[in-house]
C-alpha cells in the first residue's frame, strides 16, 4: 500500500471546479443568486481562491444543468427560464419522480422511512417559520428529501 504525500491531499482542478458548481448550485437553488445575476470568472475564481479555467469548468458544469446561460462575448449568467420552460421542467420532474416514488418504496426500509419522515418534518418547521433565510432552508430540506428519495430508488 503507498503513502499519501501532503500534497496529494490538495483538490485536483476537477475537484474544485465540481465543488464551485456545487456551491453555485446550491446558491441558485436557494435564490441567493437570482435569475439574470452575472457569474464572471475572475469574481468567481477570485472569491474561491482558483483560477478562471477551474471557473470555466463549473460554469460549463452548470450550463449543461440548464442553471447557467453562457453568452459568447457577454460572459455566463444565472439562467432565467421561461414560464413555458418552467412549467415543462416541472412536468418533466412530476413524471420522473413517480416512477422513483414507486421504486423507493418498493425498496426502503425502515431506516429509510424514519430518514423521510426527518426530512419532511424539517422542511414543515421550515415552511413555518418566516423569512428570507428559513425560505432558502425550506427549499433546500425540500431537495435534500428529493435527492434521499432518489437515493432509496
């Protein structure tokens, strides 16, 4: 078995262009970055402390996920999508998570039920509360029992 040397331990430039799109997602997600907000790359590299290829990568990430609208010459902003283009998504999404609904409660356990029913609880207090910050936590508890359905699937 080899040794892992210090400097091994530091992110690879995929690593930290997959941790900067994570981190952009959840901000847009969360609508800390609203639709139409400017994602430039020397901001972004500046603010992560990386360079503007590893920017490149986790803006071209997001744009792929439809998060991201990157304009030649004019630079990548979050994405504003159409009523028409919102309302497909999400019969898109409603259509897909049937199937995984179904899939997951084939398969979970009761660990599993006890995980969703933490979720669900969490995001309920969320709702209750008021707020700005209590929102964007609210949309993420709502995420995270998405991607743990998911999970179970």
């Amino acid at each position: 078995m080899t040794q892992t040397t210090p400097e091994e331990l530091h992110f690879q430039p995929d690593d930290r262009a997959m941790a900067i799109r994570d981190q952009l997602r959840d901000a847009i997600v969360e609508h800390r970055l609203v639709p139409g907000t400017k994602l430039s790359e020397a901001e972004v590299g500046k603010l992560f402390d990386v360079s503007r290829t590893v920017v490149r990568a986790a803006l071209q990430s997001l744009s792929f996920e439809g998060l991201v609208r990157a304009e030649r010459n004019r630079g990548a902003f979050v994405a504003s999508p159409s009523p028409e283009e919102a309302r497909q998504l999400f019969e898109a999404r409603r259509q897909i998570e049937a199937g995984i609904a179904r899939i997951a409660a084939e398969r979970a356990r009761h660990a599993d039920f006890m995980r969703f029913d933490a979720c669900l609880e969490e995001e309920t207090r969320l709702l209750q509360e008021r707020g700005p910050a209590s929102r964007r936590a609210a949309i993420r508890a709502s995420g995270e029992f998405h991607i743990l359905l998911a999970e179970v699937a």
